[in-house]
C-alpha cells in the first residue's frame, strides 16, 4: 500500500484556497488517480477566523492552531507547508528543518540576504536527513512556459546568445498589508516567477553576473521599489535583459512576461496575446510552438497540483525526480537574482554571483 504522507499547513490566507482543495478526497482522486497519498493533520494561523477552511475544503476534522509549535505537540507530519506572507518563509522553513520535516512552501524560501545565509547552514541538515525541501515555482509547468523549454532543448533556434523581457502590470493590487511594506514585495512576490521562468527555459541554467537599478515612482503606493530594471549573464554568456513594473501604467502585459529569446539560428516570442511563436531566420511570420492555451493574462497559472504531485513522487523515490523540481539547492540560483540585484543597486555596480554567495 502506498504511503499517505501527513503535512501541516502554516498560514491560511487567499494562497491557501489554491493549496487545501488538493488534499480534499477529490481532489486527491483527480490528482493520484483514486489513491489517497497526502494528509493535512493540522492547519496553522493566527487569525482564528481562517480556521473555517478546514472544514470548508473537505479536511476532515484537523485541528487548528495559533502557532506551529503548538501543532507539533499535539499531531504528527512529515511535511511543512508554508504559506504565509513571503517575510515568514524563512522562519517556518526554519522551524520545520529543526523538527526533521520535509518542506514544500510558497515561493520565495528567503527575502533577505541574511535569512539566505542562515537556510544555505541548514543545507548540511538537510543532505543529512535526507529532508526533502521544495519552493513552489508552478509558473514553470504552464503549457506556454513547456513548450518554449521543449523547443530550446529540441535546438529550434540553434546556440541561444541573448533574451529580451518586458513586463507591465499597470496599477498592481497592493491592497494586502504585507505587500504594502515590505520593501522589495514586487522583487520578491512576482518578479522572482520571471526569473525562475527564465532560468527553467534555459536549462536551469545559473547566473553568473548580476546588474540592476530598482526604481521606486513618484506616485508609488508602497514602501519600496515596484519597477527593476535587470541584466543578468548566465552560464555560458547568455545575456538576459529584464525591464518589469507593477505601478506602471497602460496596457498589461501577460503574467509571464513578453519575451523574445534569440538564437543563431532563430528566435522565440511570447507575444503579450496569443502562443509563443517560432521565427526562422528572416520570417516574420512564424509558426505557433503550441495551439493558444488562453492563459496569457491568467491572474495565477493554476499549476499548484504539478508541484505537489512532483513532491509526492519525490518522497517516494527518496530524492528528487527530476532536475526541474525545484528544491532549495536548486531554487537558490534564482532567489539569488532578486538579492544580487538589490546588491547591485545599492553598490552601483555589476554583481559576480558567485562572490555574493561566498561572502555570506
């Protein structure tokens, strides 16, 4: 019989109400084919008025706490999974390694260089354990986002040299407190999606050099910068070009971005409508990589259901099953990104990755 993995969940907010009908019975039938493999044993938040959703979701009778401290004492799991606000990741994750748990949590793992210093210690805990810790990336099983890596990794454009990014979301909903004040919220909550996109189409490929300028408007409605704009060299001299805003005005671009990556031998478009497009040397009329998925200005790609999935398979194998799945070794060569940058605001100069990451 298969085992039933048994997980926490800490924070109850609007995130939740993508991740909880997962472990519900159908939605665990939809997703394992009728088999139950994953519990949620107890649901953790602060705010009592959330409690509510256990029940709402088909959870059964899982107790609710205010703290995870209190659930482990009174139930047990293997897993963490972390959705609260981005600036209490690095805490649960924390938490969870200390208590042996295996982690799944909500992009980004960290959001400030120190937490990053202190999670890169408890990687020597985790290889030891034999823990297995996820940041979610779903914007990386999109169908668009599959078939733009399928047609990289199948030479279509030949050797790629540079890529090009806009992305424009005019007048973005900063409603929630927590995106009100954090200092980095569009870094860190959306641009960190493009960046870890990016990195997947182009094989996991690592940053090598960082350079950015981060740009607060004048009539910004947050605390810090809502607008970046990035270059970044990757593994072997691929040049990366990124303009992204979230006060900007006009029209929006799709969630993904508008992009165009360029090879010797062609070039790839994700068009603000429509499917990426393949165009061979001088055509200017190309061929769709894909029928159009509609989900160009989806608000979320709801590709939650891959990630658990690839997590479940993964514990059962006992390590992770493929080299997309993106753990935390692997998810710091994107979060990185967004720290090197800021980095290289603040110095006014362009940042070797690596050298960041040594000097933690």
């Amino acid at each position: 019989m298969a085992k039933v993995y048994k997980f926490i969940a800490v924070g109850l907010g609007h995130i939740s109400d993508h991740w909880l009908p997962l472990f519900s019975p159908e939605g665990q039938s939809k997703l394992f084919n009728g088999t139950k493999r994953v519990e949620m044993t107890a649901l953790v938040d602060p705010d009592k008025t959330t409690w509510k959703k256990g029940k709402q979701y088909g959870l059964g009778d899982a107790p609710c706490f205010v703290q995870l401290e209190d659930a482990y004492k009174e139930v047990e799991a293997d897993t963490v999974l972390i959705l609260t606000p981005p600036q209490y990741h690095a805490r649960y994750v924390w938490e969870a390694v200390q208590n042996l748990n295996n982690v799944l949590t909500e992009k980004p793992f960290v959001t400030e260089t120190n937490d990053l210093k202190h999670m890169m210690g408890l990687f020597k805990t985790i290889e030891a354990e034999n823990l297995l810790c996820v940041v979610n990336q779903q914007y990386r099983w999109a169908p668009r986002i599959q078939a733009v890596r399928k047609a990289i990794d199948d030479g279509k454009i030949g050797q790629v040299g540079f890529v090009v990014s806009y992305f424009n979301e005019a007048d973005y909903h900063f409603n929630l407190w927590w995106r009100q004040l954090h200092g980095d919220i569009s870094a860190f909550n959306w641009f960190v999606h493009h960046y870890d996109t990016m990195r997947y189409i182009l094989k996991n490929r690592k940053p090598v050099e960082v350079y950015a300028k981060l740009i607060r408007v004048p009539y910004s409605k947050i605390v810090g910068e809502s607008t970046v704009f990035l270059n970044v060299t990757f593994e072997d001299g691929i040049e990366w070009t990124y303009n992204g805003s979230q006060e900007g005005r006009g029209w929006t671009t799709p969630g993904q971005s508008m992009f165009t990556i360029h090879g010797s031998d062609g070039m790839i478009e994700n068009p603000r409508d429509g499917p990426p497009m393949l165009y061979m040397g001088k055509d200017e009329k190309g061929e769709a990589l894909l029928p159009d998925p509609g989900d160009a200005h989806a608000p979320y790609p709801d590709y939650w259901h891959v990630t658990l999935k690839k997590f479940v398979e993964s514990l059962d194998a006992k390590k992770p099953i493929d080299e997309d799945l993106t753990t935390f070794e692997n998810n710091v060569w994107t979060i990185v990104i967004p720290l090197a940058a800021r980095e290289s605001h603040r110095q006014r100069r362009r940042v070797n990755v690596k050298e960041f990451l040594q000097s933690l």
